[in-house]
C-alpha cells in the first residue's frame, strides 16, 4: 500500500491540473521527504515514469504497483549508456501520446530513447513565452537548442513567429508535430538543422533580429565535426553571440540544468558576458520541483 506520505505529495500537485495541464512531477526525490531519496515520478497523462537516480532509491518501490497508473516506465539516471525507459508496471504505451500544459499540446514518446519530448521543469518559463507572444511583446523568436520546440510551439500559439534550430533533424520534425497538434502550421515557422554557433553566425550576417532569443543548451555536446560545447566553459561567449542577434529592447532568456554551476553562477556569468545595461530575473523551478533547485533559468532585457 502506498505510503501517507505519497497520497500527501499527489494532493499537493491536484490544483497543478487546473487549466488544463496532465504532465507534471508527482515525487521529487528528498524535496517530498526523505523516504523518497533518490526516486522521482512524473506523470503523463496518466502515464507514469519513474527515476531512480543509485544514490538513494535503486529501483521502484513494489507500493507503486498498488498506486493506480495505467502504466509505469522506469529510467535510470546519471547512466553511462542513457538507455530510454522500460515498461515496469501495467500496460505498454505502444505509441507516441499527447500531453497538455496549459492546454498547450505535446507529443510524449517512451520509446524515443532517454529523453522522452519535453523537460517539465521549464513549464513556467515556456507559460511566460506564450504570454509575451500574446501580450505582442515577442513577435519574432529565436530558439537554439530547440529540441522538440516546446518554446517555439507556445510562443507560436502566443502569435510569434519562430526560427528554431537544433543539431537534430529528427527532434525538428517531432517539432513540426507539436505545432500541428496545436493548430498551427508549422510552414509558417522556420527550422533550421546544424550546429547553433554556425546558425548565430549566419543569421548575423542576414542581419536577422528577434525579440526574444531562447538558448536552453545541454551540459555536453559535440557537432558533427567533433567540436565538443560544454556549458560552464561556454556559456559566456553563447550568450554574447545570441545577444547581438536581439532586436531594440529585446530578450535574452539562458537556461542550463548543470550541476557543474553553481547557486547563481549562471546569472553572474551573463552579467559578466552582455556588458550592456540590462535588467536580469532568476525564475524558480516550478513548485512540483521541490527538491534541490538545479534549473538556472535567467531573462535578460
């Protein structure tokens, strides 16, 4: 049977599924108490992941076979060879599925590998891209790094129109899914393949601008020409050359989810780095994301 304190940690994300958003995190490791140490669960629409990360919690706890999921996945982190999710518990989720934040639409896919479509501690600064898109603060949006274009998709909702470029053709098609899933079409919006300093550099020389600019980049990477992009080493110059692509009084958004910086550090380097005049915000982890808050998410104006 389920723990007390577990039925605790589900009522408190309840009034998280109010306007319309099934994907959040249920658990969040020692942040929901420390019989949870090491073990965090995201639900997606009603289809559960779990994570383990060998610190604590090694495997799923049998109690959460009695807890009501239709299916239960489970990953490891912090893996060597990032192996995706594997079916635990219930039935089999054989194919893509659709997840709301927001009312916004994404498609999930368990089977996509170690990462499954969308990072859902960003959620608030993505509800922050829609709402500048629909206030007409953001009309155009650059975003690097875009993945699956969870931020192009709200911002494009909002009425922006997006560029966004990533390594992987294949993440831009599933992209170009979640705008269709949410009525919009995705031929009006740019995609663009190939490594993001190269994109910077040709935008630049297009004398293209945008009123936001999005950089969410990985801890670690390495393009197809060997080049390896480490964040904490990186970042300075990312953000300068993202900076010069901004339109009068635009937005630099930098988020990194390293725990090589430390608290703070990344707003401290982007002071650093854009020595113009701007205002910076620190945005928190949403509030299911109780635990130690490793997301840096900084705007500059």
């Amino acid at each position: 049977m389920p723990p007390a304190e577990f039925h605790r940690a589900l009522a408190q994300r309840e009034p998280l599924r109010a306007g319309g958003t099934n994907a959040f995190r249920l658990l969040d490791g020692r942040g929901d108490g420390a019989l949870f140490d090491g073990l965090y669960l995201e639900d997606y629409a009603g289809r559960w992941l779990v994570q383990t990360d060998g610190r604590g919690c090694r495997r799923p706890p049998e109690w959460l076979r009695e807890a009501g999921a239709r299916s239960i996945y489970w990953k490891e982190l912090a893996q060597a060879d990032r192996q995706g999710p594997q079916l635990w518990h219930g039935a089999p989720v054989e194919a893509p599925f659709e997840v709301r934040e927001e009312g916004v639409a994404f498609q999930i896919d368990f089977s996509s590998g170690y990462s499954q479509g969308i990072f859902l501690d960003q959620r608030l600064n993505r509800a922050r891209v829609r709402q500048l898109a629909a206030q007409g603060e953001v009309r155009t949006m650059l975003n690097l790094f875009a993945y699956t274009c969870g931020f192009s998709v709200c911002a494009a909702v909002g009425g922006a129109v997006t560029t966004s470029v990533d390594l992987s053709r294949r993440y831009l098609d599933w992209g170009r899914t979640n705008f269709t899933l949410n009525g919009v079409d995705p031929d009006k919006h740019e995609f663009l393949s190939g490594d993001v300093f190269e994109w910077l550099r040709r935008l630049g020389k297009k004398g293209r601008r945008f009123d936001l600019v999005v950089v969410d980049p990985p801890t670690f990477s390495r393009d197809r020409d060997g080049r390896v992009f480490r964040v904490e080493r990186d970042a300075a110059a990312l953000a300068q050359s993202a900076a010069r692509l901004l339109a009068p009084n635009g937005r630099l958004f930098f988020s990194s989810n390293s725990r090589g910086f430390s608290p703070g550090e990344l707003r401290r380097i982007l002071q650093s780095a854009l020595a113009e005049r701007r205002r910076f915000e620190s945005i928190p982890m949403p509030p299911d994301f109780c635990g130690a808050p490793y997301l840096q998410a900084v705007w500059a104006q």
